[in-house]
C-alpha cells in the first residue's frame, strides 16, 4: 500500500486501497473491500466485504458502504448518506428468517456511475443506479434509478432539472440546454440527456 495514508485510529484489514487514497480516523476497511486510486474515506466511514470504490472517490464523514454497493470513479457521497442492500430485511439470527440468509440471494446492488454526487443524508434504497454525472440533492429519498445528468430531489426522489459534468444546472436556450460554466451543450429529453461530442 505505498503512498496511501492510514489514519492511526484506522481500521484497515484489505490490501486492495489504490495509491494516494487517505483513510481517516475511525474508519473501517473491511477485508474483501475494493478502494481504488486517489480516494480520500472520510472519518467514522465504514466500507463493508464486497464493497467496490472506484478511483478518484471522496466519501465524506459517517458513511457506510455495504456489501454489494459499487461507486464508480469519480463519485462524490456527502456526510451520512444511508446506503441499502436488502429490500425485506430481517435479522440472520432470528429463527425464521435464518434460512433466507444461508447464502447471498437476499442481496441486492446498487451502483453510483462515473461521476455522479450524492448529497448529506441522503437515502438510497438497493438495487438502484445513479447515472453518471447525476446528482442526487441533500435529503432525498431515491427509489428508482436516476437518469445520468439528472437532479432529482424529494422523497420519492423526483427529476427537478439536469446537471453538467462539471456540477453546474443546465438552462435552456434557444431549444438547447447549455451550462453557463464550461459551455458544454446537451441534447435530449425526458429519461436521456447526453453531451453533444463535437
């Protein structure tokens, strides 16, 4: 693990965390995890067995990356975002429900694409996926998939506008939509707006 940064109140038991990624204090790295290149984990986070983080990640302080959740490069997860992997939970241990945990059907994926932000507290339920570059605002409840450079807010999460790679909202100009930041242009409607690759 050259060049990573282990806070000395981290617990680390992987060795799969890329170069220049930073673990900070209280966190804890399961063995099995997957921590790419540059990320930087933020305090009191915990990365559960099966956890997949791409590269160039931040997760901000308090949160926790279940077994079967994947974030691809790039992604931004802000403080507390709550995370699911099971759509009927129930305790291993309670006598009834033991059988349905004997093996790993139960677990449902969810996935975060390149790109995409998730704000403070937000709740994503299991088996969704975030589109890339999507944003997803503080607070909000998602349970569907979120197109990619779609804003969605509210509980259910609800499509309120879109978002350039860089962040930015995108306004609408002449039949158009343009970020007034970096001046990319989109194309699309509805569950599909895309780039214009020049």
């Amino acid at each position: 693990m050259r060049s990573v940064f282990i806070h000395p109140t981290a617990l680390v038991e992987t060795k799969d965390i890329g170069a220049g990624s930073r673990v900070w204090a209280y966190a804890h790295v399961m063995q099995g995890a997957r921590v790419g290149q540059n990320c930087n984990v933020g305090d009191h986070c915990f990365i559960e067995i099966g956890a997949r983080i791409g590269n160039n990640v931040t997760i901000k302080n308090g949160n926790a990356i279940w077994s079967g959740v994947s974030l691809e490069d790039g992604v931004f997860v802000g403080p507390t975002v709550v995370f699911t992997n099971d759509l009927w939970p129930r305790s291993p241990r309670l006598p009834e429900a033991g059988r349905r945990y004997s093996d790993s059907k139960w677990l449902v994926r969810t996935r975060v694409e390149r790109g995409a932000s998730l704000g403070a507290g937000a709740v994503i339920i299991a088996g969704v996926t975030i589109g890339e570059y999507a944003m997803v605002a503080a607070g909000a409840l998602v349970t569907k998939s979120v197109p990619c450079h779609a804003l969605v807010k509210g509980g259910p999460a609800r499509v309120s506008g879109w978002v350039c790679r860089c962040g930015e909202p995108l306004h609408r100009k002449r039949g158009r939509m343009v970020c007034e930041q970096c001046g990319l242009e989109f194309k699309g409607a509805r569950g599909d707006v895309r780039p214009v690759e020049r």
